[in-house]
C-alpha cells in the first residue's frame, strides 16, 4: 500500500545538510513498515534495530557518544559493516532508549555523511521526559494513519483516484462517479486508516475480520497505558479514552470532564489527558472567541472538544455496527454528524498540517472547525449528509466577513462564490483548492 509520505523521505536522503530524522506516530499506523520499504527501494541494505523486541541494544548507547564504536557494534550485530551511503540505519521504538535519542546530536555534529532515521509509537511522550534531547540536531516527520485518498488507492481502481486529483474549482463530478466516492468513504468511516485494517478490508471485503484486528490494536493501546504511562494515571486514562465516543455522541460535543465519572475534576485528569494527546491517539480542538491571528492567543483551554487519531478505531470504541454505517440507519442521525467531523479533523491535520479550533457564540452558533491556511483563517462547516444549510456559519460570516469559507458535504460541487463547497472525499485539497 503506497503511502504519501515516502516522497517525504525521498527529499530528505537527497537533502544539503541532511540531519537525523525522527518519525512519530502512534502505534500500528505504519511506520516500521514504510521505512523498510523505503530503504529497500532507494538504498543497497537496510540495517533495523528494534529497541522494544531487543532491549541489550540499550547497551551499545550506555558507554560514550561514540559516533564511530556505536556504528562499529551495531555493524556487528547487523551482520555487515554499515556503509556511509549504502545503509539505511532504522532504529525503531526509540522511546525505549533515551541515550539513543541523545546520540542522534553526536551523529549530526561527528558523522552526518550517515542515514539514520528513529521512529517510535511513544515519542511525543518520550520526548517531554527529562532527557538531553539533541534540540536542532535532527528533522521531524510525523505519519498519521492511512488517509481516505490512500486508503481509494490500495481498495479502488488507481484510476478513480487519479480522477479525483484531477478535478478543481467550478467542477462538479458525474453523479454516478460520485456515488461510487461515497460509497468508498463510508466503507474508510468503517475501516478506517490503520494499514493492517484497510489490507484486510482489501484482501478479505470481509467487515468483521477488520473489526477483529481494530480490537487487537484498542487492546494494543490500552496494554501501553498500563505498561508506559504511569500507574497512577491508568484509570484516569482508560476511562477518558472510552468516555470520547460517548461525549462526541450528544449533542453538545464540549468535552466535559465530569462525564467521565462522577466526581471527577479536570485537575484530576489533566495529566492523564496530556499523556493521550501526547502519544497521539487523541487530537484537543479548543474553542475560540475571536478569529483572529494568531489564533492560539484565542483559544479557552477550559472548553474543547476530543477526537480520536482514526475514524475506524473511534467506530469501532463506539461499539458502532458497521451496517449502520453502511446503510445509513435513521437512528445513527447524530453521531453520524461527530463522525464525519473526526474524519474532516483528521484530514485536515494530514494536509494542511495545522491546529484546528471551533468558534461559538453562546448557544445560538456553532462552526465546526476554524483553521489558519496561510495568511487565511478559514472558518469549514461539516455536513454529513447532501444536507447544505449552514445557518451557522451564516453568522459568522455576518460577524466576521472572512475572505473566504468552507462548507463540505456529500454534495458533489465544487466551488462556489461567496462559500467554497467541498466535497467530503475531497477534503484534503482543501488547501489547493482554497488558492
């Protein structure tokens, strides 16, 4: 399954002053195996260690910062001595190794004629601990689960997909084709994004294989909070991990802290938030009060909503049955509404690499989404449906008079004059589409 991100990698083996890269994401969404592939496709041999499968790996990092006697030992236990262009050196679940994390400095400043990239599923929480992390020394990319674009290209025809990247501004699809992209949507709100699922829904279009293999990753998560977050804050954890489904549920989606049970205090609870958010399983959307740049300076940390990394794994937490989705069930109205927004959230996050925030003004209007795209802050109101009517965002546009706005929908248009339509298999070119 091809995945975008790999040009990335590309660009950054041919980079001027190439650093070492660090590749985050959370556990299961496909890191191991796009750097294995990666480095069969562009270098002679790949040498992958793995901190978590083999802990006496620790010790070559335990002596010195060495560049030259780490690479020396490393070749011995990769079998090969460990080349200068021709190796690509993997060093995964890095988390498990804060002096590996260290080292990455003395490979930049003694050794930078070496390709090494570091990927951990923990990262974001590795890194916040007390450790002497190498500040400028190393280059960041993040991958997220599979977004809907790969997940159209490992299941539909390649062509489909080409299509759709071809369509712009003042188009509108082929209804046919167009119920055809619908159809592939809702099959990504079942599966989701995460690679093992969207191969099984690919090699078996058998739904309850994937749902057994989106329960084997749950219990893969919740198996990290008992083992690497504290053992104070487990409970804490599991419980607002399961409360996110039922929060999104109802109809204000303000995360509520009492909710998750009775008694509970946001000060009792905020550590353990933090630890989610941090291993990226759980985006924080603040609200904000004025629209304004930057809009950080903006935001009520006191009032947000929580999404989950991937709609597939927040479908199936929710104990949602995959028929429901399929056949538009009456009863599934609702929630229908806070699973698109997490499927809009996460593409946005994919795309437009930014922090997204919602505006509301008192109980009267809500936009779902307010998102900086260059010099523009663009308010986007999500539809689940062919259903249109955005009274909303009306009055925050009669409010605030933004340049441009965005409602998305399973309307087939794009375009428009005063409100940008996008259609929801098609969010993620909301930034060129936007120019």
């Amino acid at each position: 399954m091809e995945r975008t991100l790999i040009s990335d990698l590309v660009q950054w083996k041919d980079k001027q002053g190439r650093k070492p890269l660090i590749l985050k994401g959370v556990r299961q969404c496909g890191k191991t195996y796009l750097l294995k592939e990666f480095g069969k496709r562009y270098y002679d041999d790949v040498a992958y260690f793995n901190f978590e499968e083999n802990e006496s790996l620790k010790a070559v990092f335990e002596t010195d910062y060495d560049t030259n006697r780490i690479l020396f030992e490393l070749g011995l236990v990769f079998g090969k001595t460990i080349r200068k262009e021709g190796t690509l050196i993997i060093l995964d679940e890095i988390q498990e190794c804060g002096r590996a994390i260290t080292a990455m400095k003395y490979f930049c400043e003694n050794a930078p004629e070496y390709h090494i990239v570091c990927a951990g599923s923990l990262l974001g929480i590795a890194l916040n601990k007390q450790l002497s992390f190498p500040v400028g020394k190393v280059e960041f990319l993040t991958l997220y689960p599979m977004s809907f674009s790969e997940f159209l290209r490992a299941s539909g025809p390649e062509n489909l997909a080409d299509f759709l990247d071809g369509f712009k501004q003042g188009t509108t699809l082929p209804e046919p084709i167009a119920e055809r992209l619908s159809t592939f949507l809702r099959q990504y709100y079942i599966t989701g994004g995460m690679p093992e699922a969207v191969e099984t829904w690919c090699r078996t279009h058998n739904m309850e294989q994937v749902e057994g293999v989106q329960q084997a990753i749950i219990n893969s998560y919740e198996l990290d909070f008992a083992k690497h977050a504290p053992a104070k804050d487990f409970p804490k954890l599991s419980a607002i991990w399961r409360s996110i489904p039922e929060q999104l549920a109802k109809e204000n989606t303000k995360f509520i802290f009492s909710h998750v049970k009775k008694g509970w205090r946001s000060k009792d609870l905020e550590d353990a938030l933090e630890w989610l958010i941090g291993a990226g399983l759980v985006y924080k959307v603040r609200r904000i009060e004025k629209p304004f740049m930057p809009l950080s300076s903006y935001a009520d940390d006191t009032a947000f909503k929580l999404y989950m990394a991937d709609v597939g794994i927040l479908r199936k937490l929710s104990k949602l049955p995959y028929e429901v989705v399929l056949n538009a069930t009456p009863h599934y109205r609702e929630f229908k509404g806070s699973m698109t927004e997490n499927y809009v959230l996460c593409e946005l996050i994919k795309s437009v690499d930014n922090t997204a925030y919602y505006w509301s003004s008192g109980n009267t209007a809500e936009v779902d989404f307010i998102i900086q795209c260059g010099t523009e802050i663009v308010p986007i109101e999500v539809k689940s449906e062919r259903n249109v009517k955005a009274r909303s965002l009306a009055e925050y546009r009669k409010k605030y008079e933004p340049e441009k706005a965005v409602k998305t929908s399973m309307k087939s248009e794009i375009g428009g004059k005063e409100i940008l339509n996008i259609p929801l298999y098609l969010i993620s070119s909301l930034k060129a589409l936007i120019r």
